[in-house]
C-alpha cells in the first residue's frame, strides 16, 4: 500500500529581483572591506548567481568573487581559493561570509604590489531579493512527489535544495525534511541530502534527485 | 496587435504562466508610465510593446509623454550628453527652461495612479507631484550615470532621491544613492515589426526598395546619428578593413523627436563619405521598424561601435537575428556579448577593423558567434523576461526593506 504523507509537500517556486548596492570593488583590500559589511543577500547573490543563471552550461565559474579576482585581476591563486570554498558544508551565510574573509585577509597578510582591476572592470556587488510563490503542485505520496519534481521549473527546485538550506537556515533541504519527517522515508532523505548541488547543472541535479525516488518506487529511473 | 498568447511559442509556457502568477498579484493597481518621445529611440519601443501587454495581463497601464518646445529639448540633449560625462558648459536658464517645462507639464498631468514610472531625466522633475499623491514613484533611468558631470548631476540628484526606487540597466551604471536600486535590463520584443521572423522573399523586396546592392557583404551598424554611437570610427574601421577584402558598409540612423543635434552629425557623416561607392548612408524615419529588420538580416557582419551607450539593444537586436556582432566594451553591451562566446568586444578603431576582416573570412566561427548569441538574447533579453521585473518591482513597493517575499 502507497505510504500517505502526515503533511503533504507543497512545490513553491522562487523569482530573483537584483537590487543594486552602490558598491563596487577594484582590489582585494577593497572587496575584503565590503564584505564584512554588506547584507548576507549580497553574499547570497555572488554565491549562487551562476547556479540559477546558466543552467544550461557546466562547469560554470562557482561564484563572481572567484571569477572576478582570476580573470579581472589575474590573481589565480586566490582565485582557486575562492572558487573551491566548499559552500554546501555551511549551514549559513554568516559562516560562508566568514571563510571567504578568511581567505582573502590570509592573501592579504603576504601580498605583494596591490593589483587594480582595469578601469570599467571593477566587481559592482549587487544584492538578490526573492520572491515565493506557490505553484500547482503538491504530493502526499512518493509517487505525486515523483510527478511534481518532474513538473516544477528549476527555479522551484533551486529553492527547495538551496534557498531552503542556506539562506534559510533550515536543517537540510526540503526535500529530505519532507521524506524524512512526514513520509518516513529516512534513507531516501539522507541520499538526496548527501548530493553536492554545487557541482551539477540544476536539470542534472533533478534527474538525480528523480532518479533515487523511482529507485525507491521500483520504477525504471527517468 | 500583439497578444500575450503570441510569446508561449517563443519563452515556453513555464515562463508565460509565471508571468500570469505574478500579474494575478497586483490585480487593481494602476500604472503609468512617463518619457518624452513617443516614437523613435529604445524607451519608446519599449513602452510600444509593454504598455499593451501590462493591460492584457490585468494591470491597468497608462502611457504619457511631457510635452517640451526646442529649448527644452536642447537642455534635456546637454544633460544626456553630460550624464555620460561629456563635458557641456550650463547656463541658470537652461535650468530654468527644464523647471518651466516641468511646470507646464505638471499643470497637464494627473498622475494619480498607484505607481508612475518616469524614464530618464527629462520628465524627472515631475516627482515634484509626489508628495500631494501619496503614490509610489519609480525613476528608471536608461543612461550610464557612472562618470557625470557633477553640475548636471548635482542638479538632478535631489530630484532622483524623492523617487521611491530608482532602476538601472546595469550595475557599473548606477551610483551610491538614498534610495533603492534594482537591475533591469531593457529587452527587445520578438514580435514587433523590428524583430519578428521575415522570409526572404520580404527581405529582398525591403533591400531592393531602398536601393541597397548585395553584391558585397554588408557590413552595418544601425544607430542614430549621434556622436556617442561614433559613426566616423565605424567609417574608419570600415576603411581599414576594405583592402584585404570586398564589402560595403552600411550606416542606417533614424531621427528622435528628442534629439536635435542628429542632423548635424548625419552631415558630417555624409561628409565622411565624399562620394565613396562603398559606403552607404540610409537616414530612416523612426517608425522604419522592418526595414532595419530586413537590413539587419540582410546583412553578413553587424557593428555597434559605440564610445559610449546606455544599454545598446541594438545588439540583442542583431544577435537574436543570429548575426556575429562586433561591438565596443561600453555600457550594456559587455552584458550581452562574452567575447569570443556570443560576439566580439572591441575597444578600438583598430580593433574593430582587424575582427570585421576575420569575421568576412571565416564565416563558420561568425555563424557560431550568432548562434550563441540568439540563445542568450533568448534567456535574458526578451521582452517577457523585462515583464516579469517590471512587475516583480510592483509587488516589491509593497513589502519595502525585505528580502524574502513571499506571495
């Protein structure tokens, strides 16, 4: 017999505004002191631009800081740094804030002539708003769970496994939470939780995340 | 005319039906949006294609445009000029003619809607209105305001700062301000006269109609005759590049109610040229939509070369033809071509002569160039994605100083 959920899953989706801060960066010391201050939305957005944005390429730059201070400055050391802080380890945006500091006041600490991005080249940093909305899919089974993880647009999916998890602050993504604590599904939640989201294409993450749950039902993998 | 249904084949239903989510939300709020030209220029063109489709969304949308005489458009010229940071020299009466306008125009104007949009400086003064209303007002700026000339932005910059939020086309555009800033890119709409699909029959008609010969691959850059756009540079590049192989360039402008120096510039052009068979001045009226359109698709290489621009969409405009383009590393055009990837960048005269040979001798990486370039004209230059963040905006004046809205 089908397992029915406590709580049913209710598929939201998320739509990014980008608001402008004013701020922009032209060396390391300069980035370095405007990162200790800006919104974690600033943080949020620099991070996890290129995940939503290009979905369709892979391997992308992982976040601008890294992009900005390889390509722009020519800093490739740091630059590698940056771009192998292993973001899906943090449980919150404070403590991502926290690492990339480190990083950049160790470079700082040792560094030699202070490198100027070429002019009209400076990181301008910009801040996301999102905004929730509903869509018409939920699930009270595995099997409706299945159907809408297939039906949702990769905005909701990049809600549920990112936003959820780090910008607000829950335990572990939706989809584990959900199956775990309503369905009972616990090592179906650990497998999905145990996905590094960072390192795939959002429509290569939903195949995989689809996949574990028609393994879970018996069903060939989609 | 166009309707909302039209676009589903183009962005898909996904985007089409978030599109009608986020509208159902702002059911009841009215809109109005205020420029100074209803025709010619990309505010306009805009407008032409947003306006509608607000309304069939069910957000009640209105159009206004401030009426000024030659002195005010004069002024209003100086400032866009100095925005940009060109150097102009103002008098107390050129401020005082933008005031008077402003006045005349208020004395005309309700603007009582929920939200009124004002587009760039020349109606800016408008805002004046907004403490009696009560309402909320939104100043979407289209120019680059990174380097300008403080006389003029000092004048300007308390006008901007009563606005509720301010919108910028890019983020090297904006500058430290009191207010709220977003990022919205422009975008260019798949269906108007400008962009849509045109079979080769209609193109060659259009061609042959304004005299232009296809002998030679046509090299062109579509802009109005205006300094910033460099018309002289792109003569120059043009000629450099002729000898190692045959071509013939194209500079096709049109004219704004709201630009008065054009006519000067197209003469110095035409001077330019002196008699040069291979080159080829068309000076359009500013409704000649699909003429562009078939020159555009007409031609084997388009250029903007640019010495500065706000957003430059004539670029998307050309890429989503699937056209290589080549364009100056100015403004919004970074955002729209990665060099190499969807286009090429330059930043000279040289430059651009040097890719405009290589692009004429090897048309498969042009071809690819293009391709690439469609796509991501298609993911974020399309006029429905401008849609969704123009009402994103909207729902967002209600929830000021949150990130995380849920609707």
């Amino acid at each position: 017999m089908t397992a029915v959920a406590r709580e049913p899953f209710r598929f939201v989706t998320q739509i990014v505004q980008v608001e402008l801060t004013g701020l922009s960066a032209r060396t390391v010391e300069e980035l370095l002191g405007h990162l200790r201050v800006v919104p974690v939305g600033v943080l949020h957005q620099h991070t996890h631009r290129f995940v939503s944005d290009h979905q369709f390429l892979s391997p992308e730059p992982p976040n601008d800081f890294a992009y900005w201070v390889t390509e722009i400055l020519g800093e490739r050391r740091l630059g590698e740094q940056l771009a192998a802080v292993d973001i899906a380890r943090f449980r919150s945006l404070e403590g991502l804030r926290a690492a990339m500091i480190d990083i950049l006041d160790r470079y700082l600490f040792g560094a030699g002539a202070v490198r100027w991005a070429p002019e009209g080249s400076a990181l301008h940093l910009t801040k996301a708003v999102s905004f929730i909305l509903p869509t018409p899919y939920q699930a009270t089974t595995l099997e409706e769970f299945l159907h809408g993880l297939k039906k949702v647009s990769i905005h909701s999916l990049y809600h549920h496994m990112f936003e959820a998890r780090l910008r607000l602050e829950r335990e572990q993504n939706d989809f584990s939470a959900w199956l775990a604590h309503s369905l009972g599904e616990t090592a179906l939640a650990r497998a999905i939780a145990r996905l590094d989201p960072y390192t795939q294409t959002m429509e290569g993450l939903r195949r995989r995340v689809a996949s574990l749950v028609a393994q879970r039902l018996g069903e060939p993998a989609p | 005319m166009i309707r909302f249904e039209d676009y589903v084949p183009i962005v898909g239903e996904a985007v089409t039906d978030e599109l009608r989510l986020l509208a159902d939300r702002l059911r009841g709020t009215t809109v109005c949006h205020v420029n100074s030209t209803p025709v010619g220029g990309g505010v306009a063109e805009i407008l032409t294609q947003m306006v509608p489709l607000l309304n069939q969304l069910g957000v009640p949308t209105e159009w206004h445009v401030i009426k000024g005489g030659n002195r005010f458009f004069a002024v209003t010229k100086k400032f866009h000029n100095a925005l940009h940071g060109v150097a102009q020299s103002f008098t107390d009466d050129d401020f005082a003619a933008y005031r008077s306008t402003q006045e005349d125009n208020l004395a005309q104007m309700a603007l009582d809607s929920h939200v009124v949009f004002i587009h760039d400086p020349q109606p800016a003064g408008l805002v004046a209105r907004k403490a009696a209303r009560g309402n909320h007002w939104i100043w979407r700026c289209h120019i680059d305001l990174s380097n300008p000339d403080p006389s003029v932005w000092g004048f300007l910059q308390p006008l901007v700062e009563q606005f509720d939020a301010t919108v910028f086309s890019a983020p090297a555009f904006a500058r430290r301000l009191g207010v709220r800033q977003v990022l919205i890119a422009p975008s260019i709409d798949p269906l108007s006269d400008k962009n849509r699909e045109l079979s080769s029959d209609t193109i060659s008609d259009i061609i042959d109609r304004l005299g232009i010969p296809r002998d030679k691959p046509l090299v062109t850059q579509v802009s109005r005759f205006d300094r910033l756009k460099d018309p002289l540079g792109v003569i120059e590049a043009f000629r450099l590049a002729r000898p190692y192989i045959d071509s013939r360039l194209l500079l096709v402008g049109g004219s704004a109610d709201d630009d008065p120096e054009s006519a000067q510039v197209l003469a110095e052009v035409r001077d330019r040229v002196d008699g040069d068979a291979d080159i080829i001045v068309l000076a359009l009226p500013p409704t000649s939509h699909l003429e562009i359109n078939a020159i555009q698709r007409a031609s084997t290489v388009i250029l903007q070369k640019s010495l500065k621009e706000g957003f430059g969409l004539t670029v998307s405009e050309a890429l989503w033809k699937g056209k290589p383009v080549i364009a100056s590393a100015v403004g919004g055009i970074p955002l729209q071509i990665t060099h190499g990837h969807s286009g090429i960048l330059t930043h000279s005269i040289e430059g651009t002569a040097y890719w405009i040979k290589q692009l004429l001798h090897e048309p498969d990486y042009a071809r690819k160039l293009g391709e690439h370039g469609r796509e991501h004209v298609r993911q974020h230059f399309l006029l429905t994605r401008h849609l969704r963040d123009y009402l994103l905006l909207l729902l967002s004046l209600r929830h000021p100083g949150q990130d995380l809205i849920y609707l």
